[in-house]
C-alpha cells in the first residue's frame, strides 16, 4: 500500500492533506461517488492534474464545494432560477453534478470554452471537513483520460500512485474499496431552462424530474 496513506478519521491526516493542497499538491481519495483525484482550484493544480490525467485537452474539472451558497462564487444569481435552486437545495449534499453558465470573469481554467462550470456539494464528513477551508476543489475520477475509473485503491494505475502525494481512504466504512460505487448524476443547466441529462449516475432522473417539476431532455 502508498507509503503516504492517510484516513479521513484522523485530524492529524486531516491536517497534512490540507497543507498538501493548499501548496499545491494532488491526493486520491475516497469520496460518496467513486475514487477521486482532488486538488486545489489553481492554475498549477490544474496543470498537475492534467499532466497525470493526458489527453485533456484543457477540458475543465469537476469543482466540489463546502455548500450549495458557495456557487455564487461561480455563477451568477440570475442564471440559477427557482426550479433549480429547490433541486439544488433538496439533493446537496449528494451525488448530483449540475453544470452551470460560469461567471464571465472566471479564470479560464475553471471553465470549458463555452462558458460551463460543473459543481457539486458532496456528502461525505471528512471531504466536507478539508472544504471548509477552502472556496472549492477539483475531482476527477483517478484514472488517466479514457481508463476504466478505479474502484479500489489496489487498481490505480502505478504511475499514477508516483505522481500524487497522498492516498486518503476511509476507516469506518467496511471493504470501502471493494464496493462499487455509482457516480454522481451530471446534468446541465447551463441553458436557462432546459435541462440536459449528461450521466445517470446515483441519483435516478426520475426523482430528480420529481423534485424539479419538468421532464429533463436528452436521455433514452
């Protein structure tokens, strides 16, 4: 096992990632969806990130945030409207990605060419502890671009295991790794009112239809 393996129970490990990420360094952790890469929101963690990943091509990463009031930081009031806000309101914290239109003076490494950030508010007491300390984080799934997603730590890739600095895993969560975890379910709504289904993942669309009060387009 990484010689740097650290436990979200532990303040002490607590403590280390933090600093780790906030010089800039990259750690796999166990999350409430899937193993993920997690770094800080700068342009150096982005560059990190897209060097281990390959194959990018500057797509933007995943941004996890503390708690839903922090997407203000990112997108602006006026996008995000009273349907949306309820669905935001009833599935954060969860595994529910929303891509959103970004602010405009965003830095460029925050957001795709067309403007999109995509956010979400995890459900995880240690993840949600590091947040706190932060205006949010990059996830990605831990594998390089095009790889199957690792579902235990023992499946990460060794060159990437070289590249990272910590490993953080759960204590209290019995063969955390050998479980499969579904993904977030990605939707965007970054076009008004339409919503585009991008993933299914853990939460269904139909209890997100349910909740939002209108039919999602663009799934099968």
């Amino acid at each position: 096992m990484h010689k740097n393996l650290l436990f979200w129970q532990k303040s002490d490990d607590i403590l280390k990632l933090t600093t780790s990420l906030k010089h800039n360094e990259i750690s796999i952790v166990t999350t409430d969806t899937i193993l993920g890469f997690l770094g800080q929101i700068s342009q150096e963690a982005f560059e990190k990130l897209n060097a281990i990943k390959e194959e990018r091509n500057d797509k933007p990463y995943l941004i996890l945030i503390a708690s839903p009031s922090q997407i203000f930081n990112f997108v602006d009031k006026i996008t995000v409207n009273k349907q949306l806000l309820n669905l935001i309101n009833k599935c954060w914290p969860g595994p529910l990605t929303i891509i959103f239109k970004g602010k405009s003076d965003l830095p460029s490494f925050l957001k795709s060419k067309a403007n999109t950030i995509a956010i979400r508010c995890p459900k995880h007491e240690g993840l949600n502890q590091i947040l706190q300390e932060f205006d949010g984080l990059f996830s990605t799934s831990a594998n390089k671009s095009g790889k199957p997603a690792p579902t235990k730590f023992e499946k990460i890739e060794p060159l990437i295991i070289n590249e990272i600095k910590y490993l953080v895993d759960d204590l209290n969560v019995t063969k955390q790794n050998d479980t499969l975890n579904l993904p977030s379910t990605i939707i965007d709504c970054s076009e008004g009112n339409y919503v585009k289904v991008v993933r299914k993942g853990s939460y269904t669309i139909s209890e997100l239809e349910k909740i939002y009060g209108n039919k999602f387009e663009n799934y099968e």
